[in-house]
C-alpha cells in the first residue's frame, strides 16, 4: 500500500490548510492517522482515528484541527485551522491494523510571516 500526503505549503500563522491522504487502495477498518515532526525532533501524534470514525487528537492542535477519512475514496484528511508558527513541520500519514503499518512521504507545511 503506498500514502500519499498533499497540501501542505506555506502559510501565515491564523490561515488554514487541509492535508490529504490518499492510499493506493480502500483501507477500510485501519487505523490511521497524521503524524508530524521537526528536524532532531521524535515524530508525534496529530490526530487519529479508527475504523468506525472515533477521533483523538493531541492537545496541541485539539479545536484548531479535525481529522476525518473517505473510505470509498481512500483517502483521509486533516483540516487545520488558526495555524501556528509551532505548527511548522513536516506532516505524515499512516495507516496501521494488526501487522500492517503504513507511512507516506510527508509533506511540508510551514507557518511564518
């Protein structure tokens, strides 16, 4: 299965973007969800959400942010509101259920004036 990450960008801090996460086939029942993570840094939980919709999301980014996922078009989103500078980073998608584990790419979004 490849993931494929798209929309990120530059933005001024307080603008919005929306990632996508488009597999190269349906996954229904996975779990998934949107990683990010700065240089030298460990790679963190955005948000996430199983295979019936149930959402979590780190504290960071909870009311700024909604995860939600299309599984007839395989593809999984991530709307960000009222971006932030410490928002800045590159964003991954993965898609997991019992041994299979799936990471895309990454795509960059950086926040900045």
């Amino acid at each position: 299965v490849q993931l494929v990450e798209s929309g990120g960008g530059l933005v001024q801090p307080g603008e919005s973007l929306r990632l996508s996460c488009t597999a190269s086939r349906i996954l229904r029942g996975y779990f998934m969800g949107w990683y990010r993570q700065i240089p030298g840094k460990q790679r963190d939980v955005v948000a996430q959400i199983d295979g019936v919709g149930n959402t979590r999301y780190d504290d960071s980014v909870k009311g700024r942010v909604a995860i939600s996922r299309d599984d007839a078009e395989a593809t999984m989103y991530l709307q960000m509101n009222d971006l932030k500078p410490e928002d800045t980073a590159v964003y991954y998608c993965r898609a997991h259920l019992l041994t299979e584990d799936f990471w895309g790419q990454g795509t960059q979004v950086t926040v900045s004036t």
